[in-house]
C-alpha cells in the first residue's frame, strides 16, 4: 500500500487509471468461487492478495516512476 501512497503523492488518479483500475479489480472480484472447496478458495485469496492496482512502470535504473495523471 505505501508504493501507492508515495507513487500518486497525495494527487488524484487520472479517470482512465481509475476505469482501468475499477474494471481489472470487476474482473478479478468476478472469478473468485464462492462456492468452491477450501483449496479454491486459498488459491482466491492468494489472488486476491497478490494483485497490484496498476502495473508501476520501471525506470531504466530500476527505479519505480510515478504513474501519469
């Protein structure tokens, strides 16, 4: 969480970074198997807790950038 505090700065996201943040998180949120067995549903949560908002783009010295807003 605190790569995205220090990635935006106190700055708002762009409305295209939302939107495609919000329909990467729909889809994620519509695979998950409510209904599945205990091992379906560890390897949900380990999806669920894995997935990054937004791909933080890398800088040549391998230094994270600050997403465009």
């Amino acid at each position: 969480m605190q790569d995205y505090i220090e990635a935006f700065d106190e700055a708002p996201l762009s409305a295209e970074l939302a939107r495609d943040v919000h329909h990467r998180l729909m889809q994620l949120l519509a695979s998950l198997e409510l209904h599945g067995d205990s091992e379906r549903k560890l390897a949900d949560i380990n999806r669920v807790a894995g997935f990054a908002l937004w791909p933080i783009p890398q800088s040549p010295s391998g230094r994270e950038r600050r997403p465009h807003h």
